[in-house]
C-alpha cells in the first residue's frame, strides 16, 4: 500500500511540474504574440489609440481586464487607456473596420 501511495505522489508531483512547464511557456508565447501591441505607461499616463494608428478610429467598446491596472478613457482625438496602478492587464477596442485589437498594458 505505501508503495502505491508513493507512486501516486511521484506521478501528481511529475505532472505537476509538466504543467506548470506548460503554463509558463504559453504565457511566453502570449507576451510575444504579434497580434497583440505592447504599451507601456506610467500611473496617471494616457495611451491614445486614435494617434497611434494601432486602430482605426474611431474606436468603440474599450474593454480592459482588470481595470485596477487600466481603464479606457475619452481623450480629444478619440479613445485610449489610462494606468491606474503598477501590473499588467490585457484591453481592447473594437475598430471602426476590422476585428477588435489587443492591448498589452503594462503600467510602471
């Protein structure tokens, strides 16, 4: 019996592993994703979308996904994003024309 449980804990803590492996190679991939455009802001520092010519403007329902970190903002030529606090969130926007475009927000 207490070879079947160390077994069994050997077996857990291999896939374990495997799949943290896993997790930080896909996080990997995703931060290095070309369809996906890496910002980087100070607190209180606005991303204008409109200026940067990553979207065609103008540009409609801003999304972040932890709007801890950023928040979409009115600005006078449009739309952008906004840091709120140190981290990172992922946003978005959808075009005037075309799919929606992804943000990486980073906010030192």
């Amino acid at each position: 019996m207490r070879q079947h449980t160390a077994a069994l804990a050997l077996f857990i803590s291999i896939v374990c592993v495997i799949s943290a492996l896993a997790t930080r190679h896909a996080l990997e991939a995703a931060s290095e994703d070309p369809g996906i455009r890496q910002v980087e802001l100070l607190i209180g520092q606005d991303f204008d979308m409109c200026k940067s010519g990553d979207i065609v403007c103008p540009a409609k329902l801003p999304i972040c996904d932890d709007p801890n970190v950023a928040v979409p903002v009115d600005l006078s030529s449009g739309m952008g994003f906004r840091g709120v606090a140190k981290g990172t969130t992922l946003c978005s926007a959808a075009s005037a024309v075309g799919p929606r475009r992804v943000f990486r927000i980073t906010v030192r």
